[in-house]
C-alpha cells in the first residue's frame, strides 16, 4: 500500500530542504574572508541540517561587506 505524507513529515521534508538550499544561496551570494566559504559549502553539503544551522548562527557574521 502507499502510504501518504501527513503534515507533520511533509513540514520536517520541507525543512529539511529548504533550510539547507537557503543557506547554500546566501553562501553563494556573499564573499567571506579566505577558504571560509570553501567550509562552510563543504560543511552545509555533508552534514544538512547541522551544518545549515551551524552557518546561520556562525557563519553569517563572517561575511565580508567589502
């Protein structure tokens, strides 16, 4: 039988995609000083969740506004 998706695991599915794919835009659309941004690509790309969440709440503030 198929089984289908109540709202509790289509809202972790979302956020479990969405959060990564929006720091991996902001990444991308921001400079950082030396290899920073190499890390946290390969960091946000291994390990998801974490490594989004870790990004937004370490790595924001390593940006580089010049």
């Amino acid at each position: 039988m198929i089984k289908t998706l109540g709202i509790t695991e289509l809202t972790i599915l979302l956020v479990c995609v969405l959060v990564p794919v929006l720091a991996m835009v902001d990444l991308m659309k921001n400079k950082y000083h030396g290899n920073n941004k190499t890390i946290w690509i390969l960091l946000v790309i291994f390990t998801n969740i974490i490594g989004s969440l870790l990004y937004f709440i370490i790595g924001r503030q390593q940006k580089r506004y010049n």
